[in-house]
C-alpha cells in the first residue's frame, strides 16, 4: 500500500502548474491514483516474481540462480 502522504506530496509538485478543476477533489486525485498505481505494482510485482525465480524445467525453482543472482546483487 502506497504512503497516501507522501502520494499528495509527489502529486502536488507534479500538478504545480496544472490548474485541477474546482469539482475534483485533492483528496479524490491522491486516493484514484494510489489505488490505479497499486493495481499496476501489484502486476509488476506478479511479472517481476515470475522472471525472477523461474522455474526449471521439471518444475522447480532453480536456487542456483537465486543464490547468483543474490551475489550479483550483494556486490552494489
């Protein structure tokens, strides 16, 4: 779940030189985009997982991928 605050705070500086109009509600716009942002990192999220332990051929999670990947990112 998106931090709602600091959703207002990212939208107000994108929306800065944005005239919204008078019958949308600031609230209403931070709380549409969080749940339409959600929707959209709870899909990358499934797509991400998928590609990231991809399953063997017979069936498996391949960990020896997992562990390299985990070297790889450990030396950042």
């Amino acid at each position: 779940m998106l931090n709602r605050q600091v959703v207002k705070e990212f939208l107000d500086e994108e929306l800065r030189e944005v005239e919204v109009p008078e019958d949308i509600s600031k609230e209403a716009i931070v709380e549409t985009f969080c749940k339409y942002t959600e929707d959209d990192y709870y899909e990358w999220l499934k797509d991400n997982y998928r590609s990231f332990f991809q399953p063997l051929s017979e069936g498996g999670v391949d960990w020896d991928l997992i562990k390299e990947r985990i070297k790889n990112y450990s030396r950042d």
